[in-house]
C-alpha cells in the first residue's frame, strides 16, 4: 500500500476531498519527523511508538579495499508497534513461507 492508496481510502471512508486528505497525511509525517529530529518520540495508543534507536560504534570492513573502518555511534527513526497492533495483524493474516 502506498501513500497514494491511503489518501484515496481515507478519502473515500470520510467523505473529504483527496487533496486535504493528502495535507493532512503529509503534515502528520512531516510531524512524526520534526519530533524524532527534535529527540522526542512519538506514542500513539494502541498502533504504536515511532522511537529514536542508538546504534552503538562498530567496526566495518569495505570489502572491495579489504580494510577495515570505523562505523561510528549513531542514531535511527524505528517504529514498535503496539501490543494491540501485533495481535490484530497476527489473528487477521496468514503466514506465509
């Protein structure tokens, strides 16, 4: 599904035209990525948490030059849904292998 489908979707269940539906989507990422730049996470009950992860210093190899190299300590966005979430989609979907 891409962002596309989700503003037609919500589109269509609420009646609003695709183009606010559209703003509105945007700003709520564009939001969710101010806060985790600014350090704060964001908690959103019963989807989920969009959470700053601290990836500690590591050593790398570039493979190509067959040296070794610093990766240093840093941080990524990372999402942990909710409990709720996890069950919702483990009862409605089938594993696939």
């Amino acid at each position: 599904m891409t962002k596309a489908d989700i503003v037609a979707k919500i589109s269509e269940k609420l009646g609003l035209e695709k183009g606010d539906v559209q703003a509105t989507v945007e700003t709520f990422m564009e939001e969710v990525k101010n806060s985790l730049e600014t350090g704060d996470n964001v908690y959103l009950r019963g989807f989920g948490s969009f959470i700053i992860k601290t990836r500690a210093e590591k050593t790398g190899r570039n493979i190509s030059k067959n040296t070794t190299i610093k990766i240093p300590a840093h941080n990524i966005p990372a999402f942990k849904p909710a409990k709720v979430f996890i069950e919702s989609v483990k009862e409605k979907t089938e594993v696939t292998v």
